[in-house]
C-alpha cells in the first residue's frame, strides 16, 4: 500500500493579526529607509515608467470627455457673450441714434436763439408735435396757442429762412400751413434787381415755383428772393428761396421758374413765430 503524507499536527501558521502587525513593520521600517536615505527611488522611478503607458491609455478616455465637456460649454458661453455683444450694440445704435438727434435739435435751437433782432417784431420759440395727415395740404401743429398771446396771420421762420405762417388758433396749439402747401403763396423780390415776384407751394417741400411770369422777365438760376413786405403779412427782409430752374413758355405766355426753399421747411423740430410789435401810442399834439 503506498504511503501518503500527512501534515505535521503540532505546525502552527501565523495568523492575520500578526501578518498584518510584521507588515506594518516591514512598511515603517522601508518609508523610514525612504525618507533618510532615499534607498527606494530607484524602485519608484521604475514602477512609474513602467506604469506611464497604462496611465496614459486610461486617462485617454477622460480627457476626450473632459475636451467634448469643455467644447460644449465653450460653445454656449459664446454663444451667450455674442447674444450680450449683440443687444449691447443695438444699445449703442440707439443712443448713438439719439445723440445725433439732440445735436441736431440743439445746434438747431442755437440758430434760432441767434435770428437777428427786427424793429418790427420778436421771436418766439415753438415745438412742431404734429403734421396734419393730409395728402392735400402742407400743415403743421405747433404747441403754442392763443393762451400764449399768438395769432392767425403771424409768420413762422427758422434759422435759414420763411417757413409760413399761423392760418388757425386754438387755446393751447396753433396749426401752422407751411410755405410749400398748393394753397400757400408769398410775395417776395428778387435781390440782384429788385423785381417783385410771387412764390407759390407746389406741394413738395424740396420745391416752390413762381407761376405767371413774364417771359422778359430778369430772373435766373442763382437768385435769391426775399420777403418784400407788401402784403403786411410778412415783413421784408426774409430769405425765402433761391432760384435752381427757369422754363420758356410752352402754349401759354407765361414762363416759369422753380426756386428751393431757403428755411428748414419740414425738417426741424423747433420754429421761430414772429409776434408783431404793437404800434407806440400816438403823440398827443399841443394845442396852440
């Protein structure tokens, strides 16, 4: 019969409290070799460069999703900053928008504060809040009325030159019909030689036309017309337009000849209303 080994039965192994105290010990005992001597750098540099390849392929994974993560989330925060460039811009259009409009407003007022004095009347300012919607008619409404002392008839002037006159009053805002309605007509002369005409609106306030006139009559591109005062309701002196076109006869005696206005007609927001100084009182006179 074959003999069969058997183990020992007074053998005793060393159990896990004592492994685990021995390999507390073996492990002090090396860090402490580490730390004074630096024994095991060696072994540290060998393990790291044999595990740099495995450190590399798993961390391959969690870069790629850390850069897919990054991209995303770089892609919505430009996406916000651009919507943000975006309104701030539009932003700046508009004050850019209003700022040239106060500029205007205000080099306009400016103009207006500096119209030269008249013997015959003064100047008062005026908003324009409303055109008149009327494809007929060239009309505006201006926020002085007759609680501010103002009447029909006046006229209304800016910086540059005749714009109409006051033709209806109400108590807090008159209506103002602009020289270059159908309606409209003014008579004026022209400064180079003195000739008495009369300009008329055509409708547009780019354009006036002096209707009826005489084909010998002295007037050419380049003139420039002013108020005459004859009609007492404008008073002489105001620029009113200047010459750009004339027209011969065409199956009528008369010719024709179309002038740009010289005021603001249309444009400005602010006009100038001159308000007709009263006559002084009559000098009582001495009796003998």
């Amino acid at each position: 019969m074959p003999h069969t080994p058997q183990a020992h039965l007074f053998v005793r192994e060393m159990g896990l409290p004592a492994r685990f105290v021995l390999y507390v010990l073996v492990c002090l005992f090396l860090l402490g070799l580490d730390a004074r001597y630096t024994a095991l750098a060696w072994l540290r540099g060998g393990l790291n460069s044999a595990l740099h390849p495995l450190q590399q392929v798993l961390s391959t994974p969690w870069e790629w999703s850390q850069e897919v993560a990054g991209f995303f989330v770089t892609h919505g925060a430009l996406k916000l900053e651009n919507a943000r460039l975006r309104e701030e811009r539009t932003l700046m259009r508009i004050a850019q928008n209003d700022r040239a409009t106060l500029w205007a407003e205000n080099n306009n007022l400016r103009m207006l504060l500096d119209l030269p004095t008249r013997p015959d009347s003064t100047t008062r300012v005026a908003e324009i809040i409303q055109t008149v919607p009327s494809p007929f008619s060239r009309k505006v409404v201006i926020n002085r009325g007759q609680t501010h002392g103002l009447g029909v008839g006046w006229p209304v002037v800016d910086a540059g030159g005749l714009v109409g006159q006051v033709t209806r009053g109400y108590p807090f805002s008159s209506e103002v019909t602009l020289l270059t309605d159908r309606d409209q007509g003014a008579p004026v002369q022209n400064l180079r030689n003195g000739l008495r005409l009369i300009v008329s609106g055509t409708g547009s306030d780019r354009l006036l036309e002096v209707r009826f006139l005489d084909m010998h009559a002295d007037i050419k591109v380049g003139d420039l017309l002013y108020t005459s005062g004859i009609d007492g309701v404008y008073p002489a002196g105001i620029p009113v337009a200047q010459v750009v076109k004339t027209e011969p006869p065409h199956n009528t005696p008369f010719a024709r000849a179309y002038c740009r206005p010289l005021g603001g007609v249309g444009r400005y927001r602010h006009v100038a209303i001159l308000t007709p100084l009263a006559p002084p009182p009559p000098t009582p006179t001495a009796k003998p």
